[in-house]
C-alpha cells in the first residue's frame, strides 16, 4: 500500500532477501501519532534504533534499541497533567510474511515493507499505567471543595479534624473508666 510507505515507521528490507547483507539497521525517528488512544498527547519525538535481520526463508526479526518517548498523562488523583517517560532498553520479534496466527506481527512481502506503526503504538501504550498517577504522594483533590491538595491546604481539610460527635465517644468513655 502506497499509503503505508509515506509514514515514518515504514522501512523496506527487502534487501535482506537480495543482497548478501544480514542486517539492516535504521534510526527510528519522528513524531508519533498515537490514532486511537485519545489521551495521549506526545511531548517528545520517538527516538530509537532498529535492526532487521533474516530469520528464515520469508519472516523478519525486529529489535528495537533505546526506543524513547515522552507522553503526557492525567494524573487520576489530582486531575493535573503530568509527564510519563517511555523507555525500552529492547524490544525484539519476529515479523512473519505468512501467518495464520492474529497475534503474529506482519510485513508485507509484496511491498517488502515492514510497517512497526502499529507495533511501537501497542508496545507504548502497554507500557503505560492502567491508572496514571503524578507522583507517589499525589495527595489527590478534596472530594468537597475540589482543591488540590498537593498545591493548597483547603479547609474542609481542617473541619474534618475537629471533633465531630460519633456514637463511638460513649464507648470510648465506658473504657477509660473501666481502666
Ligand atoms: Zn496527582
Ligand atoms: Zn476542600
């Protein structure tokens, strides 16, 4: 598909199976795209390194070096933005030319393109957490009056501290008396 090749995660090898070369190795950069993820907002362009190599007859081995991204998240507890680093040290699979299998990735013999869009998207997005959260601490907003906590003290904060009669207070009196 003509389509495929304008994007920036799009690479021919097809000289592995023409030349006598073992190894074609490409930057991986540019800025990503994450389609259906609708959150998602990227700070950075993705940065990396590709390697392709021949497995056999007809399929590819993809290893993924360095690859980086910086990715901008809604921190579930405090509602602010915050910045979620995406780091792989590698990442590596093969790529079949023919597979019966959904759960293989594929490239595409015809064009001899292998297209890692929709592999780098799937391996960021796993990366990330299921519920984002700014910082280990994120003290949240008040579920009363809506401040955050991490920036201001609210003072349905202090009102919550003060006494409050509870049924347990006679109970309480009942042991101190007992003792
Ligand atoms: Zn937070
Ligand atoms: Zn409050």
């Amino acid at each position: 598909m003509q389509s495929q090749k304008n994007n920036n995660w799009w690479f021919e090898v097809r000289s592995l199976w023409q030349d006598t070369e073992s190894q074609l190795v490409f930057d991986l950069e540019g800025k990503f795209d994450f389609e259906t993820a609708d959150n998602i907002k990227t700070l950075t362009p993705l940065d990396g390194r590709v390697f392709f190599s021949r497995v056999d007859e007809e399929n590819v081995l993809v290893r993924i070096k360095d690859l980086k991204i910086k990715v901008e998240l809604e921190c579930q507890k405090c509602l602010e933005k915050f910045v979620q680093e995406v780091y792989f040290e590698e990442l590596s699979e093969v790529f079949y030319a023919w597979s019966e299998n959904s759960d293989d990735w594929s490239w595409d013999w015809e064009s001899g393109g292998v297209d890692l869009a929709e592999f780098l998207r799937e391996k960021i997005l796993l990366s990330l957490p299921a519920i984002p959260v700014c910082r280990r601490d994120c003290k949240g907003i008040c579920a009363q009056c809506g401040a955050n906590l991490n920036k201001q003290k609210c003072k349905c904060v202090s009102q919550k501290k003060s006494h409050q009669p509870s049924p347990f207070d006679g109970l309480e009196k009942l042991f101190t008396r007992e003792k």
